[in-house]
C-alpha cells in the first residue's frame, strides 16, 4: 500500500480529478476507470454539478462528496501515478 493521503483535490469535465498528494505527487485521475458501476452513493456522481462538490476530508486522507462517498487513497494514488496496486498489497 502507498498510504499518501490526497491534499489537493479539483474537478474537471468528464469526471476527471486532479489531484495531489501529501509526498508531492500530482495527477489527473479519471473516475470511470475506478467506479464501474454508478449506483448508490456514486449514482450522484454523474451529474456534473455535484460532481463538482467534491473535497478532501483531511481526517480520512481522501476525497469525498457531500452525501459521504469516498474512494481509496491508495486506489487514486495508484491511478495518479500510474503505478499498479500489487495484489499482496491487499
């Protein structure tokens, strides 16, 4: 696990995020590849303007949006940089 909470977060068009990381690290990531299924709490997420309302919760380390959806640091870590999760890191 990489364990780098997000710091920095800004939305961008097409469910798109930049974002960075407390060791400096700085991506855009694209929310499709991580939520298949926008359902639930992610259902929301497809309206652009709600989208937008997303923030970093520094007490979590990660982003979230106003109904309490949140992604993995370590997952939006792992896009941003471009560096697989290896499974025995689970």
């Amino acid at each position: 696990m990489f364990l780098f909470d997000v710091t920095q977060v800004h939305a961008l068009p097409n469910r798109h995020l930049d974002l960075t990381f407390e060791n400096g690290v700085h991506g855009i990531v694209e929310i499709d590849r991580i939520v298949k299924n926008y359902t639930g709490v992610f259902e929301p997420l497809l309206q652009d303007d709600y989208f937008k309302q997303v923030s970093v919760n520094a007490e979590l380390g990660t982003i979230v949006w106003p109904n309490g959806a949140d992604l993995c640091p370590d997952v939006l870590y792992s896009q941003a940089a471009g560096i697989p999760i290896a499974a025995d890191s689970l």
